[in-house]
C-alpha cells in the first residue's frame, strides 16, 4: 500500500492502475524522505494539473524494491524526477477552451535554452523546456539513463558514492512570466551577461528546491544582490 497524491488514504497497485488516466500508460512515482516534502516537488505540478495520481515513496527501501519489481500488470514504474515527463498523451484536467498561458516565440526560447547551456557547460547535462511545470520556473531531472536523485543521495549519505553528484538536466516552464521575459530578452540582446547571471541563479534555485547544497554559496549571494540592486535601480 502507498501514500499517493491523490489523498492521505493508503492505495493499493491495483486501485492506482483502476484509476489511471486515459493516455497514461505508466504508474508515476517521486521518491524522498518525507510525503510533506514530496507533495511541495515541483515536480509534480503537471501531473497535478492533469489529475494525475503519482506514488509517494519515503521507504529507502523502495529505492530498490521498485527497479526489481519493474512493473505491475503490464505498467513499468516511472520516476517523475527522470527522463521526460510523458505527459503529451494525457489530457490535462482542466477544460480544453481554458486559456493558455502565454509562451515565448518558439525562437525566442531556443536562443534562451542555447545560451543557459553555453553559461551553464558541465554544471548540467542538458537545458530544455519542461511540460512538467506549471508554477515554478524551473527544476532538476536526471537523464532517463542516470540514477535517481533520491537515490543518489541516500548512497552519499551511505558513503557508497562519492561526494560529486551526477549533472542533472536544467528544465525551464516556458509559460512562467520569468523565462517568457528572458527568452525575450536573449533574443533581443543575445549573449548578455545578466543572462549568464541569471542561469546561475536559476541553477543553484533548482538545486535549494531539490535539498542539495550551493557548490558555491558566496556567488550565489553575489549574484542574488547584484540583480537585486539593478531591478531597484
């Protein structure tokens, strides 16, 4: 039996796959220490928006109960912290004539993806827009081939991993009225230094988000007041 999103009853597997969603062809789960901390992951907020249910796992056990289990009835198990969020073939749950928030030009946007990767280099593996955000600007995956980031760091702790952790793809919400501003603005300045900045911010954000530590938290201040001080100016 699971903690879910969909209540504070537990559910069993076969409740879960009775009730999935029309398209949805996974059973979604998010791993952590604690289910308040989870149901906070923005993560989470597509599949939310779309009503869909996603298990809440806080047992380090469930680390490795789930790959060697694999799948139920038919349905492999998905991390939504990994890989793409699939998404695409689920209605969302609201009405379809709902209007939708606004999003950069498709251009617009590609020149912002291009220049936080360029910024960013070997502190990430990737930076690409997200379908699984609706209300924060930006969060961290891992690649669908990496190891989860729960369990990444439930084996530093352990001690059976060393103490660098796995570049993580840098996903941005396009529809946040942040990344519609900068992507207007990369494409209007270009390379502009603020940008770089920015990228910076928005990477050690995802990071604070995730529970991880700033690899380097008197940038992180400098960075913060600096652009604090240009936007009162």
């Amino acid at each position: 039996r699971f903690r879910t999103t969909a209540g504070d009853g537990l559910v069993s597997l076969e409740e879960y796959v009775g009730r999935m969603k029309e398209g949805q062809e996974a059973i979604f789960t998010i791993s952590g220490d604690d289910v308040e901390s989870l149901k906070k992951s923005p993560q989470l907020e597509g599949f939310r928006a779309r009503g869909v249910e996603v298990l809440l796992l806080t047992d380090p056990v469930d680390e490795f109960w789930v790959p060697s289990v694999g799948e139920y009835e038919g349905k492999r198990f998905k991390s939504v912290t990994k890989g793409g969020a699939d998404l695409g073939r689920i209605k969302a749950a609201e009405e379809a004539d709902a209007p939708k928030p606004e999003e950069p030009a498709a251009d617009a946007l590609d020149s912002l993806l291009a220049l936080f990767k360029l910024t960013l280099g070997a502190s990430v593996k990737d930076v690409r827009r997200s379908e699984r955000l609706t209300d924060s600007a930006v969060c961290l995956v891992a690649d669908e081939t990496d190891m989860d980031m729960h369990l990444e760091r439930l084996l530093k702790q352990h001690k059976q991993l060393g103490a660098e952790a796995a570049a993580r793809i840098l996903e941005l919400n396009p529809a946040h009225p942040l990344v519609v501003r900068l992507a207007e603005r990369a494409k209007a300045d270009g390379a502009d230094p603020d940008l770089g900045e920015v990228a910076w911010l928005l990477l050690d954000q995802a990071r604070i988000v995730e529970g991880d530590p700033v690899p380097d938290p008197a940038a992180f201040a400098r960075r913060l007041s600096a652009l604090v001080a240009k936007g009162l100016a």
